[in-house]
C-alpha cells in the first residue's frame, strides 16, 4: 500500500479542491458513511459547504485538502461513531489527521472567550490561534506532554491497569507532567506513586499525540531497581510482574502502548505478542 503524505497548513494558499477530506464531528463523534464496508475517502466539496459550518483548514492529504467540521446533526448517509473507534478502522495517516481536526476543534470550542477579560475571541490569520481584541490575549492549541513506561527486569515486564481500562486489559504505566517538571522526573516520580519501585536506564521509545483531549504521549522503557509492587489504591486496580511469554490482554498496535509493550518484550527475548484486544473507550 502506498503511503499517504500530509502536508500541514493553517489556511489555504490556492483555490480549493473540488473535493475534499472532511472530518466532521457531531457532538464530539466522527461521521463515517453509512452502510456496511463504507470508508473514509474524500467527499464533494458540495456536500457540506452548503451547511455553513464551523469549519477549520488542516492541510492537504496527497494533494487533497483536509478540513475540520462540526455539525448539529449528522448529513443523510453519515453515521457517529466514536473517535477512538472510528481511528481504529482508518488507520493512518487518516488516524492522525482524524485526531488533529477533533484538537483543532476542541481548542476552538474552549477558547470563544478570552481567559484573561472574558472577551469574546477572534480567529487570527495566518496561524492557529485565537485573539482577544480587548487585552491581545492568544489562545493556541493546546498539548498536555504525559509519560508512559513499560518497567522491565529480568523475564518480565510490569503492567498495570486502571478502573476505567476494558476489564482485563493491562498496559504500562502514564501519567501527567507537573509543572516545572521533566520528562524523566516524571517517569521516577510516578512510577513510585503508581507502583512503589525504583527504575534505572531510561531509554526513550517512541511519541504519539493522543486526541483524549488532547495529550503528546512520550514513551520510555526503564529497569527495574528495587522495591515490590505497592499499587496506588485511587489509581491503579491492579498491577503484576508478568513473564514474557505470559502476558495479559494489552491494547493493540493502535496505540503507542501496544507498541511499546510488544517491541520491548521481542527485544528482551520473548516472543511476539498477539493481537491483543481492541480498546474500545
């Protein structure tokens, strides 16, 4: 399959294509075509403009333009589906456009008041943000940076899961960054108040923008040093050591954490996991 190349923009810089890749979203939920084995793909242009939307430019996807929608009420022959799912089915590079546009609009819909005057906000050409023109507040879109961490020793991995996960399914550790903290403090710190042990040997992973609203997940994987498992009650329902052949059901490669856990037990010598379960959330 050939790969799909996005280009980035905050407003058009020529004349529109005369269709176009449309993320619309209704009550926080993606439209999909209706009927069984409809997919994403670029629609008339027509079939929305008419509607007079609130509406965002997020750049082009092999050519084609990519907008950000939102409706009251789904169009004929669109139904809801729930973002998370519905990024489960397209995959990417639709996945990652799918979770700029429902940023893009959740950002819009938060800042139509200035935080500093309660003015309400102006769009501001040229980039993403939003300006107050009483006191020349900008509100841009915003990122909350959060850890994830598989902690490994010898033959096994630990993981976790918390309340609201699908029942079975565990993943690695994550949390928020505090304010004046770093990533590496962060994955100390929680890994200690998620677990009660110590890592060493930090080594970065990977990264994932998350759209749950809107988190920049940068993963780790770390060693074990010592301590035994002291799960945080208000946190954590339940974490275990398992061998690298003996996993639980972990979320799949949809996710970095399906990433994280699957490439790190391959390269601490154990076999490759399966599938594991659609996280459906």
């Amino acid at each position: 399959m050939q790969r799909m190349h996005f280009l980035p923009a905050v407003s058009l810089v020529a004349t529109a294509t005369p269709q176009a890749w449309c993320f619309v979203f209704v009550e926080g939920q993606l439209l999909l075509p209706d009927g069984e084995g409809s997919t994403l793909g670029p629609q008339p242009w027509s079939l929305f403009e008419p509607l007079q939307p609130a509406r965002h430019y997020l750049g082009q996807l092999d050519g084609i333009d990519c907008w950000a929608f939102t409706l009251n009420e789904p169009p004929p022959g669109f139904k809801r589906t729930p973002l998370r799912a519905a990024m489960m089915q397209v995959g990417e590079p639709l996945m990652g456009v799918a979770g700029r546009a429902a940023q893009v609009l959740e950002w819009d819909r938060a800042h139509r008041f200035c935080g500093v005057c309660g003015t309400p906000t102006e769009l501001n050409a040229g980039e993403r943000a939003r300006k107050c023109p009483a006191c020349g507040h900008s509100a841009y879109p915003r990122l909350s940076p959060a850890m994830m961490v598989l902690v490994w020793r010898d033959g096994q991995v630990l993981l976790a899961r918390s309340p609201h996960y699908v029942p079975g399914v565990y993943s690695a550790l994550a949390g928020f960054v505090e304010a004046g903290e770093s990533l590496e403090q962060c994955v100390h710190r929680e890994v200690a108040e998620e677990v009660g042990v110590r890592v060493k040997n930090l080594r970065y992973y990977g990264s994932q923008n998350w759209p749950f609203p809107h988190s920049l997940m940068v993963a780790y994987t770390a060693e074990w040093v010592s301590g035994e498992i002291v799960k945080q009650e208000d946190e954590i329902e339940d974490a275990q050591w398992y061998a690298l052949d003996a996993l639980p059901k972990i979320p799949p490669r949809f996710s970095i954490s399906g990433h994280l856990i699957r490439d790190t037990v391959v390269s601490l010598g154990g076999p490759e996991p399966g599938p594991g379960v659609s996280v459906v959330r």
